[in-house]
C-alpha cells in the first residue's frame, strides 16, 4: 500500500502508471459519479457518497487490478490488511475480480483519508473503503482501477 497525497505526485514519476493517474485526476474531478474507461484494461470510478459505519470484518480483495482511491472532497478510513492473513467469506467472482474477507482486528492498518490524500491498494491488500473516521461524511472520491 501508499499513503500519500496528490500535492507530491512528482515523486512518483519513476512508476508511469501512478503518476499517469495522478496526472489526470482533473480531468475526472468533476465529472457525474459513474464509469469511465481509460482505455481496454483500466477505468475510472467517480464516487458520491455519505461515509458510514461499515462492518469492519468484510474486506474487499482484488486479485487483478490495483486500486488507486483519491479523495477529493471529504473524509474516511480504509481499513487494509495482507490477504494472507484473511479467511474468505465470500468466494471469488472473476468478472468483478473481487472477494469478500475477513481478517482479526489487529492484524488491520486503519488509513484516513482527506481532500487530496490517496492510498494505492495492491491486489492481495484486503481493503475496506468508505468507512466514516469521527462521523458521516459526504464525500467525492475518484478511483483508479489500473490492471496489475
């Protein structure tokens, strides 16, 4: 996983694919909530939400795509954890490339996020997005769905 924030996308011109996304992040800020393909393999997902209280114990896990989640209006937590240290719930839907885990409360690293803050989630990094830190909150969020 990186934590990071947009202001220092510079440091990561030394891996194309991050510092592409990170590049492009106006072109999308604005747009409606909904899909964008980038291109054959990789897309864009512009999300409007209220955080809420998510059941901490169900991760989402991907095994093919990366995940690059930026926050451009709002706050929340990611709570992350190695799959290896997770036991499945629900099994591996291949078109969707997502499964749905579980992992023990400490083995979890808990991320918050602000405006312009991003984490990049690798597969095998179990993840549970969209959670509220202190309370609910609206929130703007862009993802990248990058394939591995």
């Amino acid at each position: 996983m990186i934590f990071d924030n947009l202001k220092n996308k510079e440091r990561y011109k030394d891996i194309p694919w991050l510092y592409k996304a990170l590049s492009s992040v106006e072109k999308y800020a604005d747009l409606e909530a909904g899909k964008y393909p980038i291109d054959e393999n990789d897309r864009v997902i512009v999300n409007l939400y209220n955080t809420e209280k998510h059941d901490p114990a169900k991760y989402e896990n991907h095994r093919f795509y990366i995940d690059i989640q930026l926050m451009i209006k709002g706050s929340e937590s990611i709570l992350t954890a190695p799959r290896d240290v997770c036991t499945e719930l629900v099994a591996y839907n291949q078109e969707k490339d997502v499964e749905f885990v579980t992992a023990a409360k400490e083995k979890a690293v808990q991320t918050h996020l602000t405006d312009g803050d991003f984490v990049v989630v690798y597969p095998g990094e179990a993840h549970v997005p969209g959670t509220t830190y202190d309370k609910p909150c609206d929130v703007r969020k862009i993802i990248f769905k990058i394939k591995a």
